[in-house]
C-alpha cells in the first residue's frame, strides 16, 4: 500500500487540482455551452429544457438584441471606411509578413484566429464608434479594458518606479496604496458614486466652480464610462503596483550602479537596464489585469445600472441582466460570446507580446 | 573614488546612488498626492459612518464637530438592532472566506510543487475522451433526467475500459507547461459563464445556500492564481534539500510538508493574502449560491440600497468599513511577505 | 386579547393539519423562513411583528433579504429546484401567477376557511382579487395596497394661484411654472417636477402610470398591454407614443441628474422640500410627517392626471373623448389609475412541512389583520399602504400618526378615488411578467430618455421583444392567463 502511494505520489498531488478544476470548471463550461442552444423554464421539480437551436446567438448578432451586444449599424461614415480600410491593410500587412518569415501551421493558423478577431473588431468600431453609431456591450467592454489597463499600467508603474527609489516611509506608502484592493468592488461603487455626486458629494463646490454644477455624470454616456474606469483604475491600480514594485525591487542593483559609473544618466539607465528587466513582468501583469477587466460586472452594476440606456452596460454585466430575467439561454450564449472574445484575445497577447519577449530575451 | 566629469542637471545627483533634491521634491509630491487620492475616499467613508440622513442630504459637510456632529447611530444600527444579522453575514464571510482560501492553497501549492518537481506526459487523446464523457454524463443527467450515480457509474466504467484502447490510438502528449497553462487559462472564465450549471450542481445535491458549496466554489475560482504563484515560487527554491531527504528516504509528502513549505513561507503568505482578498469580497457568486444563511456580507452591503428609501448610505458605510478592517490589519501584519513573496512568482513570470 | 386571538386561529387551523398543535407555545421549534426585498421597508416591519408573533406562539420566523432585482429569481429556482430553503416569498403580486403556474404555491383557501379573524371582506375589492387569487382561490396574503397618485406642494401652487393638475399639458404646464422657484426655504432653486427615471430601476411603472389613462378607457377588463385574442402588443401606437414623450418631457423640470435617480433618491428630494409635482405610490403621504419632513402638512394627493384623448385600438390613433369612446370620462377626461406593482404579497411554499406551512399562515394572517395592519399602514417607514377599507374609511389612525384632518382626507380621499374607480388599470399579471417590462420596457424606455433612439424605435423594439418573450412562454398559454387577469374588475 505504501509502495503504491509511494509510486503514484505525483500524481496524487496534481489530482486535487485537476478533479476539482474538471468538476467546477470544465463541467460547468460544457454544461453552459448547452444550456447556449435552449430555453430553459422553471417550474414544480424542476425546469423544462428546449432546444432552439442557433436562435439564441442569432438574437444577439443579427435578431432584437443585436444594437445591445454589438452595436447600432447604419451607413459607414468616410471615417470609418478610412480607419476600418487601415487597420485591416495593417492587419493583413501583419500576416503577410508571417507568411513570409519563418512559418509553421500552427502559428498560421493561430495567427489567423487573431486576424478573424482583429478585423471584426476593427470593423465593429469603423461601423459603430467612427460613423457616429452607439456599440454595444462588446464595444463597451473593449473600453473599459483598453483604456482602464492602460491608466492602470501607467499609473502603477509610475508609483511602483518611485517606491523602489530609497525614500523614506516606503512601507507606509506600501500598505496605503495597496488599500483599495482591499475594498470590496461592491463597496468601490458605493463609494464613487458618494465621490461623483456633484450636488452632495466631497467635490460639489469644485463643480460648481468650474460651472458644471448642474452637469450630471451618470446622463451622458462618455462622462458615466469614464467614471466607472476611473473606479475601476482606483481600484485595482494597486496590483499593478505590487507586482511592478516587486519588479522594479528584482533589478539587481550592480548592473544600474555600473552603468552610472560608467557615466549614463538616470533615464538612460533606467531605459537600457531597468526597463528590459522590468518588461517581460510588465507583459505579465497587464495580461492578468485584462483577463480580470474582461469580466468587469460589479462597478456599472452598482454605479449606473448599465445605464444610461445602455452606455455603460459591460458583456458580463449583460449577461447577468438576461440571467436575472430568468432568460438562461441568453445568459449563457452571452458569456460564450464574452469567453470566446477574451480567449482569443487574451491568449494572442500571450503568445505574440509575452511569450515573444520571452524568447526574444533568451 | 571616480567622480562624474559632467555637472549634473538638477534631475541628476551629484552622487551615485543618490537623487537630486529636485529629484526628490518631484517623488515625494507624487507618492503624497497618489496617498491623498487614496485616502481621500476612504476618509469619507469613514466620515459618512457617523453621518445621519439630513447631513448626507444637505452636505457635503467634511469635518466631524465642525461641519456637522458626528452619530453613532449607523454603528448602532448595525451592532445593537441587527446585529443578528451583522454578525451572521460577518461569520459567514469568515468561515468562507478562510476556509476557501486554506483550501485552494493547499490543493494548489500541491498542484504546483507536483508541476514543479514531477515529469508528466498524460496523453491528450484520453482526456479529451475523459471530457467527451464528462459531456455525456452532464447531457444524460440534466437534460433526459438519468440518474447521476448510475450515470457517473457508467462513464468511469467506460473511461477505465476504453481509455488505454482510445489513448493508444494516437501518441500526443502533452507537458507540464500544458498543464499548467490550462489550469492557469482557468482564470479566463467569467464567473458569469459557469454559475448557472455550478448552480443546479449544487441545488441537485441540496448544498445550496450552505458553506460549503461557496467554499468549493472560491477554492476552485481562485486556484489558478495559486498554482501561477507557486509555480515560480517552487521553482525558485534551490533542489539540494529536497533531494538529500529523498536520499535518506523521504516520502514525497514528508519532503513537501517538512521540507519545502517553511522554505516557502513569504511565497505562501503573500498567495494567502491575495487568495483571501479576492474571497472576501466576492459578490457574484455569493449572490447565485446563497439565499439567507450562507449570506456574506458583500451581500449584506448591496442589501444597503433600499430602493424606496434610497441608499442608506451612512450603514452602507459601516459595513464597508468593517469588511475593510480585518484585511487592512492582515495586509499589515503580512505586508513585508507581499512584495518578497510576489517577487520571486512575478520574476520568473 | 392578541393572544386570545391567535390562539382561536391555531385551534381552528389545528383541525385541518395533522400536527396536534394547541396551546400558547404550540409552535415552539418550528422555524419559518421568509425570503423579501431589503429593509427596513416591508422587512423591517416583518421583523418587529414576528417577535410578537413569536412571544405569542413560539414559533420562530426568520426574514432574509435579497436584493430587490434578485428577489422573484431566488424565490422561484429555490422553490422549483425545491432547495426549499424559503417557506415564505414575500414579492409584487403581479409575479405570483407565474409561480401558481409552476404549482409552487400552497393554496391557502382552507387555511382562510378556517380563519375568523382576517376578515376578508374589509380587503378592498380591487386588492382582494388582484393581489389575493389567481382563477377564482386564493394564493397569496396581502400585505400592502399599491397603485400610483400624483402628489403636488399645496402651499406652492397657492402662491402661484395654480390649481393642481388634471392632464399631463397641464402637469407640464404647472412644472414650468414653478421650476426654480425656492420651494424649502433654503435659498436654492428647487424643481418644478420629481419622477425618478432610473434604468433598472423602478421607472418602468410610471411610464405605465402615464400611459393607462390615453391606453384604456372601456374598464379594467380592458388591459392595457394586448389584444387578448392574439397577443399582438397594444404598444406600437400613438397613445404610448405620447405617454413616453410626456414621461421624457417632465425631466426639463426634474434635477439635472434625474435619470440616475431611483426612487429612494427622488423621495428624499420630495421630503426635503425640493419638488413641486411627483408621482409616487401612497408612501408619500406617511413619509410626510416623519420626523425631518419639510412638507408636514403642505402635500396633496390626487388621482393620476387624465386624458382627454383615449387609444382607438383599430387604428391606433389617438381619439377625442365622447360618451362612446370613453364611457367612464368626467368632465371629458378619461382616467385610468394604474395599480402599480399591486402591493407586496406573501406566498407559502408548496412543499414545506404543513406545521411550518400553518404557522407561516399564521403570521401572515396576523400581519394581515386590522387590528395590525391598520397601525402599520400609517408608517411610512414600513413601505406598506392601505389596502382595507377600515383603512381609508377612519382617520382617526391616521391623525393620531400626525396628519391633520385635512391631510388625512386628501390623501385617503385620492387613494379611495383611484381604488375605486372601474377604469383602473391591472399591472401586467402573466408568466415572464419581469421580462416583459422589467427588462425590455424599461431597457427600451431608458435608451430612449437617453437620447439613444426615438421614441417609434423604442416602441418597435418593445413589439419585437414581446413577441419574443409570448412566444417563449406559448402564445396560447399567455393568452389564456392574460384573459383570465382581465376577468377582475372592480
């Protein structure tokens, strides 16, 4: 019997994880891909399951839901012929180039899962958000990914740089500016919402000052989007900040001295030792970061309730309304939309931007 | 000693190793802003708590006995009126949030270490036959109403007698690095994507609405953040030990549980603590998975916003403050582990 | 005397369930679990009543709370799935048929049949249908009457010699008035007109609020939302059209912020002080004289404003009013209150334990009954309105609350008005009711009050989406129950 444990220990101590993540995840993950081609009611013992087919993803492409999920379409503006018409050449550019270097099946054909996302998204913004249409909650999901992830790397980054400088009170600094991650996304909604208030809130006399006293955020659609990043961004700059600190502190401190000795300046320095150091973790963390930001659901809960209209309404956030309406089958073809979509976006930076760095530094 | 030719710039110092004081003034008024903005927010929180209706409605008042005078009655609220269910949600949160996180840490650093130190090679032909009858199982089950046990009784059989015929047909092989992407591609999910299905798991072997069907669910959301730490962390820590304890006999388990974990102690501090920020406040889920008694207090603060009475924002306050505290005074206690112990995990990327 | 009382319901109830249960006490170890919206509003008031029912009878009745928008789905998949961990749901009346449909819901006729005290006939007609029975027995135990009002600043318009509005052009007309005029004494600008217009939210009500009086004008069998036969929506026409314009056009009035506000927000506007005009449920009169009010005594209640044009259902114009067109009209307005939400109802699970199912009747039956409910209802705290007619017929309760005798009779006199009225209009009372105006009304309302689409998109997409949701659910079924919730008048 020992023997035997003995024998199979390493596999006993991977079985846990495996078993549980197949019985919580993956089960769940096909069981949800199912419900995506029903309509499930319930009712005494239980609930009712029918099958429709592609219906409930036709509804959300091309049927009633399509404006929410992807986006109003009228007429491309020259705008959006001329941004959507770029970036494919440039994407088609890309691939081209692949084709012509050093090229395996594999890679081509990951690569041209990436084009397919690339250039439905391309067009989605030249059709909806350059000719003057709404997007839907994709587009919407973009922004607060993009743009959110963006502020968020900048800002940490920054503050983690200043941190491994040798000041005083850096454990002061560290333990305050890891608090926001500490609150509950819930309870950062709240809390912005009392922040944004522009009657009653801590910056009503700085409205009004600047003569918008009576501008309120939550009506127009650019102004409520940002407020949710900039809580979002608050919230989770903080782990940006840990791990780029972490980073920055992993810089062995030779090579920098060196290189001042040998007369670099700071920035100098800092551009050729510390930040190639620092960017394969920085690849790393953003990519953590998206992968959590694609989920964004709590914040326009509770900050807007998607609205107004529908400006601020994430995919997850979508699908959850279809879940609270009991519309299971909706609930679940948007999460696959969403899954679909972060995969294949996620797992391209992956291998293009990390693993490319990665490689490229051994 | 060599000393620079140049005379420095103002950014520049006129020492190695040193900043200038222009340097200085511009970092130090940066950390101190950032920690206003910090802090600004969670000072009116803090505030808010000792608020009542009229000084949040007519404010904003900003400094307690000046502005306006500072209530106790929020606290009061929350600890003497209700604290039957203040206090329910707080043990709840307590009990799932530690347990879960205990939980997912063990099972994950085990995943981790295994990953780490062992060689595998499953063949990708079996598994996916594996999560073809997983599929099948699930269809049967939820869709014509077989029984699960006769259904799981079925498909194990079927694995174990058709797996080696089924894996032999082609030799693909996957490595650890497979292994360990998929389980930390786990994290991909939305939580939006499996609740549903987790849902009427749970709800069919009645464990709704209890500890334990939260817990699991934490452990397991939270388990790819686990083995991507550790991962890097056990792979950090030099092997000699280890393998002379192995030498003297050792089991696996005995190197793993004597050896290797006091030598990863920042590393696990450091995942703990993550792990049990991301349970404590989880929402979502508690949300699908709860009904009254495994209620959180995530929840307990959404409950705050009593639509017809507005948002109670003054014990909405005290909630959030309460559920800030104990991760605050952890965050403290474990803060010199944070950085050290995502350094190594971070490093390695 | 409580105790007399309870314990007469026990010995009556005792005969119908097996369990041998008597005395003071006699429900010593059960437990019954109630599952509603977060209080204080209608749970705050539960638990209060339930440590008396307790002292009573022993029996322990615990209230859990989830979010508003969560609450009809974890009460239906607890109980469908039968994780049974709620024996009582506590939610909108308009939702229950859904779950009588599912046969989730223990039908309480022999518990009544057996009860002397709850006095059925006092229930207002209205409310002892609607909210009470689904085909002809009864299902649920009221708790609270709901139907919205217009409320207007009397002080205000007497300084601006205005009398309060019949129609909406004259609501409009009064708002613009009024707006920016100083309405608490605080120096600011206040506004002429207060109507939340939040997205999930409860907005969705007041839309249809404004639009039953130019919808229905032929009784309450009428509807507002079908043609009974076929399903086909009644809501792609010009009398929703206008409904949704005039909903639109009272935010000019409103704060700048209006269309974040639920109704929590609005309501601390109007209490303190800041509006002119607001629609509401019957809340508005009890939160008046709280503590903190600043409109104590300067308040008035009155029907929803009418119309002078009704809805012909073959063209789908509007009309004028005649005697034809609009057979219950005064003086040539055509009113319609709309019984919003239909009041916070209790139901008892099928499958509990029939000791736990007996005493959750219990506690509701005492949270229902005069002697109870009729203190309660003069609480604005506690969210619940009057829906019994001792309730509205004395207001020596309600001056003994803190209104004047004159508040009293306005604001009873306005609901009596409304609950009495043969054209009030039923709130939607069919499977998938949420969905239908829960989601795609007010998903397509709020894009609208943002400016994202016109109002004939906004009603285009609502045909579409019902369509959908009915045939869903099976356009016959939904015919079916349809017809059957029309089938209450007055």
């Amino acid at each position: 019997m020992n023997e035997w444990l003995d024998r199979h220990m390493g596999r006993l101590f991977l079985a846990p994880a495996v078993t549980l993540i197949l019985i919580f995840s993956i089960f769940p993950l096909i069981a949800s891909l199912i419900m995506a081609f029903t309509r499930i009611r319930f009712s005494a013992g239980g609930y009712k399951v029918r099958f429709v087919g592609w219906r409930n993803f036709e509804k959300q492409f091309f049927g009633s839901e399509q404006f929410h999920l992807v986006g109003t379409f009228t007429q491309i503006s020259v705008l959006g012929w001329i941004v959507g018409l770029s970036a494919s050449a440039a994407l088609l550019w890309w691939i081209w180039k692949y084709i012509r270097g050093p090229f395996t099946w594999v890679g081509f054909i990951g690569r041209l899962i990436t084009l397919g996302m690339g250039l439905g998204l391309t067009w989605l913004f030249a059709a909806t958000f350059f000719s003057g249409n709404q997007f839907g909650t994709i587009g919407t999901t973009l922004f607060y990914v993009l743009i959110g992830c963006a502020i968020q790397f900048l800002i940490g980054t920054a503050l983690a740089f200043a941190c491994s400088q040798s000041i005083r009170g850096k454990t002061a600094f560290r333990v305050i500016f890891f608090v926001p991650m500490m609150i509950t996304p819930i309870g950062v909604g709240y809390i912005f919402r009392m922040m944004a208030d522009t009657t009653k809130g801590p910056f009503s006399e700085v409205w009004q000052w600047v003569g918008l006293g009576n501008f309120a955020w939550a009506t127009d659609p650019w102004a409520a989007r940002t407020f949710i990043v900039i809580a979002e961004s608050w919230q989770w700059i903080p782990f940006v900040f840990i791990m780029m600190l972490a980073a920055f502190e992993s810089v062995p401190r030779d090579y920098t001295e060196a290189a001042e000795l040998d007369g670099a300046g700071p920035w100098q320095s800092f551009k050729e030792i510390t930040w190639p150091h620092v960017l394969p973790i920085a690849a790393t963390v953003m990519l953590i970061r998206a992968i959590e930001a694609f989920k964004i659901v709590d914040l326009p809960n509770i900050m807007t309730s998607g609205g107004p209209g529908i400006a601020t309404e994430s995919v997850s956030l979508q699908s959850y309304y279809a879940w609270r309406s009991l519309d299971l089958g909706s609930a679940s073809a948007i999460a696959y939309i969403l899954l679909f979509i972060t995969v294949v976006i996620c797992v391209s930076f992956f291998n293009l931007v990390v693993l490319a760095r990665i490689r490229k530094q051994q | 000693m060599s000393t620079p030719i140049r005379k420095p710039g103002i950014f520049e110092s006129p020492r190695i190793g040193e900043m200038s004081r222009a340097t200085k003034v511009v970092l130090y008024a940066f950390l101190l802003i950032w920690s206003l903005i910090v802090l600004f927010p969670i000072y009116w929180l803090i505030i808010t708590s000792f608020k009542d209706a009229a000084d949040v409605n007519q404010g904003p008042f900003f400094i307690p006995w000046v502005d306006f005078q500072p209530s106790l009655h929020a606290w009061k609220e929350l600890f003497v009126t209700d604290y039957e269910d203040t206090l329910r949600a707080y043990l709840n949160s307590i009990i799932i949030s530690l347990s879960a996180t205990a939980l997912s840490v063990l099972i994950g650093s085990m995943a981790a270490y295994a990953l780490s130190r062992v060689e595998y090679a499953p063949n990708l032909i079996t598994i996916l036959f594996f999560v073809f009858l997983l599929a099948m199982t699930g269809l049967a089950v939820g869709l014509y109403g077989v029984d699960w046990r006769l259904a799981a009784a079925v498909a194990v059989a079927l694995f174990f007698f058709l797996a080696r015929a089924v894996g032999n047909l082609y030799q693909v092989r996957l490595k650890n690095g497979d292994i360990l992407f998929w389980i930390i591609s786990q994290r991909i999910l939305a939580p939006i994507v499996v609740v549903v299905p987790i849902y009427m798991m749970f709800q069919s072997v009645k464990l709704l609405d209890t500890h334990i069907a939260i817990i699991i669910t934490y452990a397991v959301v939270n388990m790819p953040i686990v083995v991507w730490l550790m991962y890097d962390f056990f792979n950090s820590i030099p092997r000699d030990l280890e393998e002379s304890a192995q030498l003297d006999g050792a089991t696996m388990i005995a190197t793993f549980r004597e050896i290797v974990l006091p030598l990863s102690r920042t590393g696990l501090a450091a995942t703990t603590l993550l792990v049990m920020i991301l349970s404590w406040n989880e929402y979502l889920l508690a949300l699908f998975l709860s009904t009254s008694k495994a209620q959180t207090m995530p929840i307990l603060v959404a409950a705050m916003n009593a639509g017809e009475r507005g948002i109670l924002w003054w014990t909405m306050s005290v909630a959030i403050i309460v559920m800030i505290i104990p991760v605050v005074v952890l965050a403290v206690v474990l803060q010199k582990y944070i950085s050290k112990g995502l350094l190594v995990g971070a490093v390695k990327g | 005397m409580i105790r007399k009382i309870l314990g007469g319901t026990a010995i009556a109830a005792a005969a119908l369930t097996a369990a041998p249960a008597m005395a003071d006490g006699h429900y010593d170890g059960v437990t019954v679990n109630i599952l509603t919206r977060p209080g204080p509003v209608i749970a705050g008031r539960m638990v209060e009543r339930a440590e008396e029912f307790k002292a009573m009878t022993g029996a322990e009745v615990r209230v859990a709370e989830v979010p508003f928008a969560e609450l009809f789905q974890k009460i239906l998949t607890d109980w469908a799935t039968g994780t049974n961990s709620i024996d009582v749901g506590v939610f909108a009346s308009g939702w229950g048929v859904e779950l009588v449909n599912g046969d989730l819901v223990e039908n309480l006729d022999p518990y009544l049949a057996a009860d002397d005290k709850i006095d059925l006939d006092d229930i207002a007609p209205y409310f002892r249908d609607f909210n009470q029975k689904v085909a002809g027995s009864t299902y649920f135990i009221t708790l609270d009457g709901d139907f919205q009002m217009m409320y207007y600043r009397r002080d205000i318009l007497e300084a601006n010699g205005l009398e309060p509005p019949n129609t909406w052009d004259e609501y409009l007309d009064i708002a613009s008035k009024i707006n920016g005029q100083d309405m608490n004494g605080d120096g600011e600008p206040d506004y002429g007109s207060c109507i939340f217009k939040k997205r999930n939210a409860q907005s969705y009500f007041v839309i249809q609020s404004v639009a039953a009086s130019m919808v229905q004008s032929k009784g309450t069998s009428e509807g507002i939302y079908f043609d009974p036969e076929t399903m086909k929506p009644k809501i792609n026409n010009a009398a929703w059209k206008r409904a949704f314009e005039l909903y639109k056009a009272t935010g000019e009035f409103g704060p700048a912020d209006e269309l974040n506000q639920d109704i929590g927000d609005t309501r601390g506007l109007v209490v303190g002080g800041r509006c002119g005009l607001m629609v509401d449920w019957g809340d508005i009169g009890p939160l008046s004289i709280e503590e903190g009010s600043m409109i104590n005594d300067k308040v008035g209640a009155i029907i929803m404003p009418g119309s002078t044009e009704v809805l012909d259902t073959a063209t789908g114009e509007l009309v004028q009013c005649n005697a034809e067109t609009c057979p219950y009209a005064e003086n040539g307005l055509n009113y319609a209150p709309f019984a919003a939400f239909g009041g916070w109802t209790a139901a008892v699970s099928k499958s509990s334990d029939d000791q736990v199912k007996q005493a959750a009747y219990d506690f509701l039956s005492y949270m229902n009954q005069a002697a109870q409910s009729n203190i309660d209802v003069t609480m604005g705290w506690t969210g619940y309105n009057p829906y019994r007619n001792s309730q509205l017929e004395d207001t020596s309760a309600w001056i003994e609350a803190g209104f004047t005798e004159e508040a009293a009779e306005n604001y009873l006199g306005a609901i009596k008005k409304s609950l009495n009225h043969p054209n009030m209009a039923s709130d939607f009372r069919i499977p998938g009711a949420q969905q239908y105006t829960g989601v795609v009304l007010d998903r397509e309302l709020a894009r609208y009050l943002a400016d994202e689409i016109t109002v004939e998109q906004a009603l285009a997409n609502i045909e579409e989406g019902w369509e959908e949701i009915t045939d869903d659910f099976g356009r016959e079924d939904q015919a079916a129950i349809y017809s059957l919730s029309l089938g209450i008048t007055n």
